[in-house]
C-alpha cells in the first residue's frame, strides 16, 4: 500500500518534470502553474481534514497570511523573494498556533464556525485597514522573484518553482504522516478518546498538525502572490476555501495523492467549463454534493477499492 | 448624541428581530438536530427572492405573497431533509456540512443566474411615510415586519412546548432510539423539523427584504450570523437565540454606526469567537462543549 502510493508520487513527480518540457503554449502552461499551487494548497488543507480529521473553513486565513506577508515583504520592505518566502510561511504558522490554540479545544461543529469566524475577521482587516493592505484595491505590481541574477518571468520558470516548492511540500506532508506524529493525529482523528486513552495529546498533535498545514499554506500564498502579481482581500474569501476542499475531497481525503488529483481534476475542470462560466459555480456546489453523497472518499478512495476489488 | 444611539438601538432590534428569526430557525436545525446547515442563509435569501418574484413580478398581494413563500420553502427544506440529509444522517456531523456547503454554493450561483445580482425590493402596501416616535425615526412596514417576526416566534415556541407534534421533536432530539421505540415516527420528526427551520429562515428573508432589498449574495453574511445566534444564546435556546439576535443587532448598529459601517459585520465574528473561548455553553446553556 505505501510502496504503491510512493510510486505514484514519483511517478507524478516525473511527468510533472518532462510534460512541459513539451508544452509551448502559455496558456496551458498557466493551468500547470496553478494546479502546483493548488496541490500544495490542497495538500496543507488535507493535514487538517483528511489526517486530523477537523473541518477547518478558515484555511484561506493561512493563506492569504502569507500572501500579503510576502508581498508586503517584497514591496514595502524590499527583501529578497526567498526570505518574503520564508517570513510569509512562518507568520501564517504563528498564525496557525494562535488560532490553533484558540480553536482547537472546540468541538466539530463549534471549531467549524470559528475557524471560518477568524478567516472572515482577516477578510474585514484587509479590506478595511487600507494603511497596511491597500483595502480592496490590494497590492498590485508585485516584482517578480529573482535569485541572485536569475529573475523569474516565463511561465516554465515560474512552473518549475511551483514544482519545486509543491513537492517539498507534499514530501513534508509525506514525512508527517509516516511518523509517530501523523500516526497519532489519524487514531485522534478516528477516536479521539481512545487516542487519549493511551498517551497521545490530541490537542498537541492537533496544534502542531495545525501548524504545519498553515505554514503550508503560508508559502503557496506567497508563490501565489508573486505568480499573479496582485493579492487583494478576497484571498480569504470562501472561492478559495470551497475550491480546497472539493479537491481534497475529489481527490480523496487523508491520502497523498488525493490532493494533487483534485487539484489537477479542478484545475481543469475549471477550465473546461469557462465555456459556461456563469453555470460554472453551480456545478461545483452541485458536484460537491454529489461528491459527498456518493462519492465521499474522492478518487484515490475510488482506485484504492478497485485495487481491493481486483 | 443621544438621540443617534436611541436611533441606532431601535434600528438594531428591528434587523436583530430577523436575526432572532433566522436564528430560531437555525437553533432547530443545528441546536436541535444537530445539523451543521451553511445553506441557511441561502433559504433566508430564497424567501427574499420569491417574495419579490411574487409581490415584484408576478403583481400578488404581499400578505399573500407571505403566505405562499413560507409554504413553499418549508415544502422545499422538507424535500432538502430528505435527499440531502436523510442518507448523510448515519455520517459523521462534518460530511452533511460539506454537503450543505455544496448546497449553498449550488442556490446561491444558481439564482445568480437566473435572477441577476441587482438588489430588489419588494413592494409592500406600506406607505414610506416615516413614523416619529420623539426622535426615533420608523416606518409602518418595519413595525409590521417586527411585529410577523414576533408571532412567528411566540407560535414556534407554542408548538414546541404545547403540541403533540413538539413533544415528539423534542423526544427524538434528546433520545432518538427511545423515541422510536415509543412509536414516534423519528424520519418524519426530523423532515418537519427542518422544514419548519428552513420556513422560519424564508420567513426572515422575505419580511427584511421587504424594508432593505433582496439580493442572491447575502446568503453567506447571514449563515455566519444565523451560527453565531444560535451559539451565542446557547444551543437549542429559543430565548437564548432571541436575546442573541437582538443583541447582536443592536451591537452591530452601534458599533457601525459609531465606529465604522466597513466594519460592521466583524461584530458577529468577534462575539462567536469570544463566547467559544470564554463561555462555549452560549449565554444561557449550563453544559460544556469539549474536553
């Protein structure tokens, strides 16, 4: 089982280095490019939801944390993109441990409301606190990251830093949840009663998963920012929270490559209803229910019980 | 000085009475049966929006229009209960709210489309004229709105403490088993429950739209809010989730009013996020949420 799934991950890995090689056309480019982004994103969220077992609807906080940090960081304070990076990750970890401390006391539905509660207050701030965010204008223009001499602007530069950044943190997430961490978030997450019961502090291990996954996020905000070179307060609006969840749910909850499957599933799908863009949010709300109701462990669910099958 | 804060607070308990009644409605569905509902909001919107539809375009009487919007979305939360809800209910709580998420994106983006984002009042045979009241400025329609607000409550709360059909929610929502046992039709128990939630949410919509206007986003704004009366006035509270709506009302009129209408709605947030963290029971609950 864990042999297979690492194949897979190398596998993806793989092609995600040679398919573009191949591609020229910048637009499908863009879609490779968000869809890196959101493998990281998806894969932070599915610490929570899939390992931990919490439904947290204010990821977009951590997000837009580390969007805005990194931007502001580049912008007004002229650091160079690899620390913007590195700061806008470890404010939405100490983000993370702040709400995590608050939040995680809180039984399922209570933490639901509050962690989406915490995401709006930031919402408000930003679109209001025009002296530190821009309000909703936000922060335009954000320079591209450079390296030394090295500045980034085709789309297979900015690809492959999406690459990069994504599979470091998906191998993170891979590293947590084969160690005795991860392994205790999963029993705290079927029982966490039992869990207590013999040793394992769900709180700790709910805090430290908590922010991990926020710092996480921290860092495909910052990618995020600089890639489309404008953050605005919607940032830690619902869009971004709904879409998360349909991949990690699409793709299948508390697995590795559930993630990167929804991210690649509604990335594209994103794509190919743009055709009907007006109906296109419909259809998402009408698949996440048909997701939910029929199939709730999402497509790695699906392959892992037609390998049992077969 | 004074007068603009007398102006404020009666400006805040009228829009609190709606969210006293949306909140009853949510308290019966999330307090009582336990169902994380993000698509409450969306039925507060629909009811808005059919009461424009009928009393705006279709030209019928607003009482009547009342009467008919009520009807059909406690018959459309019947139908929601059933193929929604019912095969989730052996899940865990987080899977119906992913489902009600769902929900909610699906209503509001589909109204979207079919109604346009304009705002729209709904005209009501209220005249505009202004009612003073010493400095305190009112208006008839927002008198009646109260007013339907209140006997929509005092007649929930009748039919909760006083009926057949009250006894057996409240027996299904304490002790499901026991209650089957007893011979109560528990799937029925539980399709009433949320339709009359879902009715009481329209009911809000269409009566608020009918001072402010009716638009396809506010669904979002008022889930949220819906969710922090319920928690603020302590789970399954009727008087908890009517003191929480007022107060929450008021609070936010004086605070926008005073401070700054941007940060208006920031009031809601701040309050569930104090009361989880000091008294998670809700004002007027005596039990505790988690370990």
């Amino acid at each position: 089982m864990r042999r297979g799934e690492d194949l897979t991950l190398l596998g993806l890995f793989a092609a995600a280095i040679l398919v573009p090689l191949a591609i020229t056309d910048d637009y499908l480019m863009h879609l490779l490019i968000m869809a890196c982004f959101y493998a990281l994103l998806a894969s932070s969220l599915n610490l929570v939801v899939g390992y931990l077992g919490e439904l947290s609807l204010g990821h977009t906080a951590f997000l837009g944390i580390g969007a805005y940090s990194s931007a502001l960081a580049t912008m007004q304070l002229g650091l160079p993109f690899w620390a913007a990076m590195l700061l806008a990750g470890l404010f939405a970890a100490v983000g993370g441990l702040v709400i995590g401390y608050l939040t995680l006391r809180l039984e399922g539905a209570y933490f639901v409301i509050v962690t989406l509660s915490f995401a709006q207050v930031l919402r408000l701030l930003a679109n209001n606190w025009v002296g530190l965010t821009n309000g909703p204008m936000g922060v335009s223009g954000i320079v591209p990251p450079r390296f030394g001499p090295l500045v980034l602007e085709s789309k297979h530069a900015f690809y492959y830093l999406g690459l990069a950044l994504a599979a470091l943190g998906i191998a993170a997430v891979r590293f947590y949840v084969q160690s005795n961490l991860g392994r205790a978030a999963v029993a705290v997450r079927e029982n966490r009663n039992v869990a207590h019961s013999v040793g394992i502090d769900p709180f700790t291990v709910g805090l430290i998963t908590f922010v991990l996954a926020a710092f996480l996020a921290g860092i495909a905000g910052a990618f995020y920012g600089h890639y489309i070179t404008f953050v605005g307060p919607e940032i830690f609006g619902f869009g971004f929270m709904a879409s998360m969840l349909i991949m990690v749910l699409a793709g299948g909850q508390g697995t590795l490559v559930g993630p990167i499957l929804g991210a690649l599933l509604v990335t594209l799908l994103q794509e190919y209803l743009r055709a009907a863009q007006e109906i296109r949010l419909s259809l998402f709300g009408a698949l996440l229910m048909l997701l939910v109701l029929v199939m709730p462990r999402g497509l790695a669910g699906l392959a892992q019980s037609l390998r049992r099958a077969g | 000085m004074v007068e603009l804060a007398l102006q404020f607070i009666v400006n805040g308990l009228v829009t609190g009475a709606f969210y006293a009644l949306s909140g009853l409605g949510l308290t019966l569905i999330f307090g009582i049966m336990k169902v994380v509902n993000f698509a409450h909001g969306e039925f507060y919107m629909l009811g808005g929006m059919l009461g424009y539809y009928f009393a705006g375009v279709v030209g019928l009487d607003y009482y009547l229009t009342i009467v008919i919007v009520v009807a059909a979305m406690g018959a459309f939360g019947w139908l929601v209960e059933r193929g929604l809800i019912r095969p989730l209910r052996s899940k865990e709580i987080l899977t119906t709210a992913l489902a009600t998420i769902g929900l909610s994106i699906f209503l509001v983006n589909t109204t979207l489309v079919v109604a346009g984002s304009t705002p729209q009042r709904i005209p009501t045979p209220f005249p505009s004229k202004p009612i003073l009241l010493g400095p305190i400025v009112l208006n008839e329609a927002r008198i009646f709105a109260v007013a339907i607000g209140a006997v929509a409550i005092f007649t929930a709360h009748l039919l909760i403490r006083r009926t057949e059909l009250g006894r057996a929610m409240r027996a299904t929502f304490q002790q499901r088993e026991a209650a089957a046992l007893v011979g109560i039709d528990v799937e029925r128990v539980y399709g009433i429950t949320f339709a009359l939630g879902t009715a009481m949410a329209a009911l809000s919509g269409v009566l608020l739209c009918s001072i402010f206007a009716a638009q396809p986003t506010v669904g979002d704004l008022i889930s949220l809010k819906s969710f922090v009366v319920v928690i603020l006035g302590g789970m399954g509270s009727f008087a908890g989730a009517v003191v929480g709506g007022l107060l929450l009302g008021v609070a936010e009129s004086l605070w926008g009013g005073f401070f700054a209408t941007g940060y208006q709605d920031l009031v809601g947030f701040v309050f569930v996020i104090l009361i989880l963290l000091l008294r998670p029971q809700g004002l007027f609950k005596t039990e505790v949420a988690r370990v």
